[in-house]
C-alpha cells in the first residue's frame, strides 16, 4: 500500500473518529436540554452524516 493511500485512510479513521466523538457530544446535550429542537435538529445531522459515512465504507471498495 503506497504511502499516500496510507495517509488518507488514516484522514477517513479521524474523520469517522470525529463524527462519532460528535454525536456523543451531542446526546448528552440532548441528555441535559431535551427540550432544545435546534440541537435536536442538528444532533441528527450529525447522526445522518455518520450513517451515510459509515455506509460508504472504507475507500477502495
């Protein structure tokens, strides 16, 4: 595996990292606003970003 491939998988792992590490931060603003629909609203975009990312799947395949 080249070495650029390398660095770019890694960029995907943080990134899917990121969007995971997102939605715990806002469940538990959820947790302790539940009645916030801004945050509600954008909690699930963040759950729909991580659906799609993670049904994309790993690249290259």
């Amino acid at each position: 595996m080249s070495q650029a491939r390398q660095q770019v998988g890694k960029q995907e792992d943080k990134s899917l990292e990121s969007l995971q590490n997102s939605l715990v931060e806002f469940l538990m603003a959820i947790i302790g606003a539940p009645d916030d629909e801004t945050l509600a609203r954008d909690a699930d975009a963040a759950v729909r970003a991580l659906d799609a990312r993670l049904q994309a799947g790993p690249a290259g395949t």
